[in-house]
C-alpha cells in the first residue's frame, strides 16, 4: 500500500512541476517583456566584426554576448529568439531550485512548492527580460548544487563561468573560498574549486591578447567601473520605494525569523548559512543601482530558503493564506495591471517605424551614429556605427581622452548620417539628456548631415 501511495505522489510531483512550468511561460508570454538593446547591439556589432573592448565598449566579460551572438547566427535577429531564449534561461533555474530544495531537505515536495513560490513571484519583479543579472542565475545555482554534492571544481567551473558573465560575481568566488574552507577545512578542496576558474581565465587571456584587447577589457570591465563610474552624478542610484521596501521585507522574511528561532544553532546548520549567505551576496551585488532585475539572483535564492524555512517550522494555513494575500496583493496585482498584455519595450510598433525611417534615409553600407536613440535601432534597421562605437552613456564618454580616441579612430570611417533626437529636459547627465560635447562639435565641424527622430 505505501509503495503504491509513493507512486501516486511521485507522479502527482511531476505533473504539479510541469504545470508550475507551463504556468511560468503562460505568466512570462502574457506580462509586458524588455528587450534591451545591449541584448541586440552587443552580439550583433560583434557578428559584423566588432572586436569587443576594442572596436566598441562593453563593459561586462563577454560570454552572454558570445552566447547571444551565436544565437543570432543560428535563428536570426529575432524577437522571438531573444524570448525564447530568456524564457530557457528561467526554466533551468525552476529545474535548478527544484534539485537544490531537494537535495538540501530530501523532499520532493517541498522542492514543488519552492518552484510554485519562484513561478508565482519571479514575473512580476521585473524577471519578464534578459540583462547580465538574469543571465549568472543558472550558473551560480550549479554551482551552488555542485557545493551540495561536494563537487568543487564544477561547482568553481560553473562559478567561473558567472564570473565571465558580470564581474561582480567575483564576490562569490571569495564566498565560496571561504565556505568551502569553514565545511571542509581542507585546503586541497578549495584548490579544486579554484581550478576551474583558473583555467577559464586563462582561455580568456589567451583570447583577449590575441585580439590585441587586454588593456580595453580591464579599462572597461574592472578600472572604470571600480574607480570612475561611481564618483559620475546619476550613476549610483540606489534608493527604494515603499513598495521595494515592503516586497524586500517579505522575501527576507523567513530569513529573519529563522534566525530569531536559532539564534547561535543557525551557524550550525552548514545548508542555511549557504542559503543565507548567497542572499546576502546577491543583495551586495544590486549596487549601483536597486532594481528587481538586478536582483534575480536574490529572488532565486529567497524562493530556495522558503522551502527549508517551512520544512523547519509547522505554520497555519491562515498565516499561509495571508502571506499569499500579502505577495499577491504587492507583487503581483500592481503588475498584472500596468504589464498585461503590453507590446515589448524597445520592440514596439514606434521603435520598428523609427527604424525604418533610418533603413529607408541610408544605403546598407553608409555607417551611421545614433546620438541619443538606443543601441538597439542599429539591429532593427540593418545598419552600422563606424569603429569605435560607444552607448550614449556620460559615465563612459566622460572618462578622460575616451571622446578623442573615438575622434582619433573615426578619421576616414566618418558616419554618413547622424541620427538624434530631441534633448530631454533633465540633468546634463541623464538618460536622453547627456550629449558628449567633444564628438558633438567633431559632427558639426565636419559637416556631417544630422537628421533629427522624432
């Protein structure tokens, strides 16, 4: 009878889990998605040869532009690729908490609800697009599954990996050095969990020398941003609503209270601190700029620690029923009315027509600038920015001797047509405001023909 019974659950598992998932793409389909324009420049400039920290700026590692630059080769600069391909993304991370809860609190069913709860959050808190912070997820949780599994130099391997995703990953690694070393105590352990990295860094170097790029990689990736950036007005924006502040109480909620119920037992238990700690780090890695998309790391982890919280402590079904309500009624229904069903932002009807207006003003070889519309329009209307090509972002242009280098390279590969639009009122520095002054008077000087998108 029990074995029977067994059946029956681990078939009742698997259907609630794949539900979850076809919910999750239902949620993610029908919630307004973000295609930012890093997502289609990045890789595309790099497809038309681009060398990346030489020929444009890119201030990440590369292996989500070289991943998506590859995608765009097989199946075409597509909207729909670039969601199918973050929709992927997501799925690996409900099969990934899936294993995670499993394995931390050997329970396939509280492994269900951990998916339910990340499924019925995940959407709403901005998780409907692919940025840098998106992309590390599904290698921090192997990783994070290897450490489980005492597997260190995969789990270092897969670490390496996010690393070369967004830099600031690198904060793991420190953190993994010094869990492994607490659990362990075996330094030959945290050896083979540095292995990994050590042998992916080496590939990058190799690439990077060859290329003739080391010096814009570490300018672009590490120097500027840990030095220059910050100190620029309007970078570090860090300040939270009351919304954000309640939605953070309630996902760091069971945190909290499972500290308050252990107090000094908490350090003993290996799997929480783990938990614990991870979210920390994901919250440390939000800076300079608090958004829920940069915090999908965090919102994984949160949706982890929610299983092994409630398979430690017995609570009602009323105060169950409530903490849903709660979520519900700050997470979910304020999205579902401004996000439901919206055309995609920087995918729209406006920006295809605004595109084609630049296709149809230019011949497919002219090079043309874009000085102030997004990065994006170069993807949509087919066109190319000569060789150096920067964003329109003051924290890079603004950097010293950056305007003339760009100036410098551009002599003999001048833009026949420079596309602008019209300044918005704001600071010098903000978005759709800022304007580098040195190129722009190289424009006029050069009488190159400006042409204003309205």
């Amino acid at each position: 009878m029990s074995r029977y019974y067994d059946k029956i659950m681990k078939k009742s598992i698997v259907l609630i889990g794949l539900a979850a998932l076809v919910v999750h793409v239902f949620l993610l389909s029908g919630l307004r998605f973000t295609a930012w324009p890093e997502m289609l420049s990045y890789p595309y400039l790099r497809n038309n040869g681009f060398l990346l920290y030489k020929d444009m700026i890119h201030p990440y590692p590369p292996v989500l532009t070289m991943a998506l630059s590859i995608i765009y080769k097989l199946f075409g600069y597509k909207l729909i690729v670039l969601k199918v391909f973050t929709w992927l993304i997501i799925l690996v991370n409900d099969v990934l908490i899936f294993l995670i809860v499993k394995k931390m609190v050997n329970s396939e069913r509280w492994a269900v609800i951990s998916v339910i709860f990340y499924v019925l959050i995940q959407p709403f808190l901005e998780g409907n697009q692919l940025w840098f912070d998106l992309a590390i997820v599904p290698f921090i949780l192997l990783s994070t599954y290897c450490i489980l599994q005492k597997k260190f130099f995969w789990s270092g391997l897969f670490l390496g990996v996010a690393i070369l995703t967004k830099q600031t990953v690198g904060l793991y690694l420190v953190f993994g050095i010094l869990y492994i070393a607490y659990r362990e105590r075996n330094f030959k352990k945290v050896l083979l969990f540095l292995l990994g990295p050590a042998v992916l860094f080496l590939v990058l170097l190799f690439r990077l020398i060859t290329e003739g790029a080391l010096s814009g990689f570490l300018n672009w990736t590490l120097i500027y941003p840990f030095t220059w950036w910050s100190k620029f007005p309007g970078y570090v924006q860090m300040v939270l609503t009351r919304r954000d502040i309640v939605i953070l109480v309630l996902l760091v909620l069971p945190a909290i209270l499972l500290l308050l119920k252990l107090k000094r037992d908490f350090f003993k238990d290996k799997n929480l601190v783990l938990l614990v700690s991870s979210i920390l780090v994901s919250s440390i890695l939000v800076y300079p700029r608090f958004s829920f998309f940069h915090l999908q790391l965090g919102i994984a982890f949160c949706a982890i620690f929610y299983s092994v919280f409630l398979s430690k402590f017995k609570f009602s079904y009323i105060l169950h029923l409530i903490s849903y309500i709660l979520l519900f009624w700050f997470i979910c229904l304020p999205v579902l009315k401004s996000d439901w069903g919206k055309e995609t932002r920087f995918w729209g009807n406006e920006d295809i027509k605004v595109a084609e207006l630049i296709k149809n003003s230019t011949k497919p070889d002219d090079l043309i600038f874009l000085l102030g519309p997004h990065s994006g329009l170069y993807v949509l209307s087919g066109r190319l920015p000569p060789k150096p090509w920067a964003d329109n972002f003051a924290w890079y242009l603004e950097i010293p001797g950056v305007q003339d280098e760009i100036i410098k390279r551009w002599e003999g590969k001048i833009p026949k047509v420079v596309f602008t639009n019209n300044i918005q009122e704001g600071n010098w520095y903000d978005l759709g405001t800022y304007r580098p002054k040195k190129i722009v008077d190289w424009i006029r000087n050069e009488k190159i023909q400006i042409s204003v998108l309205k």
